[in-house]
C-alpha cells in the first residue's frame, strides 16, 4: 500500500511500525478502581468537600424550597424533584460551620444510599475528580466533633472526602418525632 509519502530515512518504517503497534494496544488504565475514589467536590463556606459518585443521582438547583416545621435546625426543608418529594439537610448546620444565607447559587446534591434519599445542600459544586486512596489523611486535629464521625479522609489541599455511608446510616439524621393525639 502507497500512501504518497516516500520513507526516506533507514529505519523510518521499522519505527513506524513500532509507533503503530503501541498505538494499537488497549489502553491501560492511569489507576485502577480500587487505587482511587472519584468524588463530587463542592465548597461549604471557605471549606472544599467532596462525597463519592456512587451516592450522587444528580445536582439540582435550589428552588421551590418548602421549610418543615418542628425539625431540627439542619433540616432545611423539602424540593419536588420531578414528584418526589425530597428532604434537604443543610451540612453547614449539622456540622456547625458558619452559615451566610442562601442564594440563587446553592446547589441541593442529590444523594442515595442505606434506604435513604436526600438532599445536602452545597454552596458551590467544584467539580468531579479522581482522589487516590493512599493520599488520605485519617484526620486533620483541626477537624473535632461531629465532622471527624463523618470522615473518610483529607488530601494534601485540605480536601475533606465525606463517608457518606456513615452519615447517611446515622439515625441522628433521620426525624423520627411523632405528634400525641
């Protein structure tokens, strides 16, 4: 086969070839799926988050918000999101980070996990990316309380990967308060 360009170097086609050959080969993956988590990463205040993909079914707007009464403060209250119903709890409360109000920028993360559909309010989502396993840190001493339960782990830019597992099998979340007849 002519391709109309003349090989005119010795050895030009041998390192062609070789050239085409790696190019044909499957590609390897950079990490392995274990090696790795991929997160949704978003900013809490100053702080940056992330949570696991797995858990995420998708990021909606915040809008439409209809507060609860008689629910504790972190529950800020419930979106329609195509007919269901969905409870938003405000981390920055749970964890009792600064709060600034809402805006028009604040994102509701949809997420799924041990029986439990939700929605944790974000102010800001970064983006989504690949954390290596072995770049957590079990824990920063500045994080204490109720955020350090929650923890998987924290990179090297003050990353804090959320186990979303764990908060969400945690019953203090769940409102569970009946009205007396």
């Amino acid at each position: 086969m002519t391709t109309g360009f003349p090989i005119t170097t010795p050895g030009a086609a041998a390192i062609l070839r070789a050239r085409a050959r790696a190019l044909a080969r499957p590609a390897q993956p950079a990490e392995t799926a274990g090696s790795s988590l991929e997160v949704l990463e978003f900013r809490l205040g100053r702080e940056s988050y992330a949570i696991e993909t797995r858990h995420v079914q998708e990021v909606y707007p915040l809008k439409n918000l209809a507060p609860l009464p008689c629910t504790p403060p972190f529950v800020l209250g419930v979106v329609n999101v195509r007919g269901r119903i969905t409870p938003v709890i405000d981390i920055k409360k749970f964890f009792d980070l600064p709060d600034k109000g809402l805006t028009d920028l604040h994102r509701v993360i949809l997420v799924r996990g041990a029986g439990l559909e939700l929605g944790l309010l974000a102010d800001v989502i970064t983006s989504v990316r690949r954390v290596p396993l072995d770049s957590l840190q079990a824990c920063l001493p500045t994080l204490t309380g109720i955020r350090a339960e929650y923890l998987k782990g924290v990179t090297a830019e003050r990353l804090v990967v959320l186990d979303l597992d764990r908060f969400l099998a945690d019953p203090k979340i769940v409102v569970n308060e009946a009205v007396e007849p």
